[in-house]
C-alpha cells in the first residue's frame, strides 16, 4: 500500500497537528543533523533518534526514511584527511537501524553540477511563485574520464562498507538522482544503472525523484524508469512532484503544483501501483501559496489531498 510522507518541518505540536489533520503517514528527514549528536560529534545519539521516534509515535507518525552524515566534495576527490567521514556515517548507520529505521540515504559530495544551470524565480497562476532553472548557453564539461573514476572510486569505498552493514541490519540503502539531472552528472540514468549493477543486492535501491528526473527527459523517461526499477524492486520512496519543461526538451524547467505540469501525475502513480511500489510518496519542493502561515502549508495541504484523491481513485 502506497503512503505518504512529508518533511519534518519544525517538529512542532502545531506542525504535527498539521499532517495528522491531513492524514500524513510519515516523516522523511533530509538532514542528518535533524537528530542531536551530529552537530557536535558527527554521529547521531541513539537516544536522541528513539526520542523522535516516540515523539513521532505520539501522533500516529512513523520515520520512514533519514540522512546519513555527508560525504562532502573534498572526500569524494580523494583528498587526505577526510577518512572520519567514511567512519561516521557508517556508525550512524549502525545507529539508525538499532532505533528500527527503515530507509537511510546517503548524500555525496560533487553528485550535482548545479554550476550548469541558472535558477530564476518562476510565477505562475494566481501568483504563486516557484524555482526554474535554465542551461547555460556554453555548458561547463562534466567530470573528466579520470575525475569520474576517482569519484566512482570514492563511491565504491562507501558503498563497499555500507553494503554489508545495511544487509545485516536490514536497512535500504536509497540514493537521490543527481539534481540538477545534467547527463555527465554520477547520478544520471547511466549513473543509476552503475550503482545497481555494482551492487546487486537487495537492500541497494532508490529514492527516486519524479521531478528531477522529468527535468532531464518528460514523462516518458519517468514512466521508462518506473518500469524499469520498479520490476527489479529497487524503488524504495518517492518523490512526487510534477514540472513543466525538461533539460531534454526546452533546455530548462520549472517546478510547479501536482495539477500544473506536463506531466498527468494519476498515469505516474498507476505506473508505481503496476510495478507493485509499496513504499511512501513525498510532495516535494511544493511552491508556497497564498495564505501559507509557517510552519503549516496551504500548498502541502492541497498536494497531499491531490495525492489521496488519485489514490482513492485508483482504489475505485
């Protein structure tokens, strides 16, 4: 059965209030510093992850996926002195999964080229305004063959210590598409057969971003990887998010409300239902809307009533 999750907010009472009135199953935190202990000693407290987890409880709520310490550029490039990280986000691993967590992700540094595009403020109906992006006339070169196997390499020294960790334990490894979804960038659709091809392994999927990777090919290439992931069971969350443009298409996007971009978000959801998806949808990047109070959310309460409709409708 398909769930939906949202982002933690400000982990409020009032916040709370506000997803469970909306019948929200879960919370997603994508940052690990969301959880004490990382800030100071680079890992997550135990206690302090069980004491959300109770928290959460309280209202109904359960975690369905977190963010493992940063594996920051310097890192990825090979550079001396950076071995701590490696260390620290496999204990938090280790942490995360004695707390019960279902789905870790791990960020890496370099994995987006945000260089390659330019943002603008996007407007749109009525108003409300949201992010576009738009390619530079003369793209910058992805990574060098050699830079992208010394990144690959990095990679591969994570993974090869996480793998084993998350099979043991039972966690699902997830991992985010390059965003902004530039082909060249490590997590692009050749990128993202890499990983699972390096990895066969059951506990290694995905947080698969339907927003981002429309911005790089539309709908059809969302509907392809749906099918194409899906089958195989590496589909662990979603991100479910509708936008206007692609990078493939019009050499730019903007993201837009559920009901407002090219994409027609009841074929994307039947298309996760039909490859058995069974994990939570997330309304990312939801534009602000007009009566927007923080830390509660017209445009969150609009997408995730969207969401249920399609999927009663489905049900029907």
């Amino acid at each position: 059965m398909i769930r939906i999750s949202v982002w933690p907010g400000d982990l409020s009472g009032m916040y709370l209030r506000h997803v469970v009135q909306l019948v929200v199953d879960c919370i997603d935190f994508g940052a690990a510093e969301a959880f004490s202990g990382v800030a100071l000693n680079g890992v997550p407290s135990l206690e302090g992850v069980l004491g959300i987890k109770r928290k959460l409880s309280s209202w109904g709520l359960e975690i369905n996926r977190v963010t493992l310490p940063n594996l920051g550029e310097a890192f990825m490039n090979g550079s001396p002195g950076c071995e701590g990280e490696l260390e620290a986000t496999c204990r938090a691993l280790r942490i995360f999964a004695e707390a019960g967590v279902p789905i870790a992700r791990q960020r890496f540094g370099g994995d987006a080229m945000p260089h390659r595009t330019n943002p603008y403020r996007s407007v749109h109906r009525g108003g409300y305004v949201s992010r576009g992006e738009y390619a530079h006339l003369s793209q910058p070169d992805p990574l060098t063959p050699e830079e992208q196997e010394t990144w690959w390499g990095q990679f591969r020294r994570v993974y090869d210590q996480l793998v084993p960790i998350a099979e043991e334990t039972g966690v699902k490894l997830a991992l985010h598409p390059s965003d902004t979804p530039y082909a060249g960038t490590p997590f692009d659709s050749l990128g993202y057969h890499r990983v699972i091809d390096a990895y066969p392994h059951r506990c290694v999927g995905y947080l698969y971003c339907i927003g981002t990777r429309a911005e790089a090919g539309g709908s059809a290439l969302v509907l392809d990887e749906i099918n194409t992931y899906g089958r195989k069971g590496r589909l662990f969350t979603v991100h479910f998010r509708n936008v206007r443009g692609s990078l493939g298409t019009a050499g730019g996007y903007e993201e837009v409300l559920l009901d407002d971009g090219d994409m027609n978000m009841a074929r994307i959801l039947r298309a996760l239902q039909d490859v058995g998806f069974d994990g939570c949808v997330n309304p990312d990047h939801i534009p602000a809307l007009e009566g927007d109070q923080a830390p509660t959310s017209v445009g969150l309460a609009y997408s995730i009533g969207y969401i249920k409709a399609l999927l009663a409708a489905s049900a029907a």
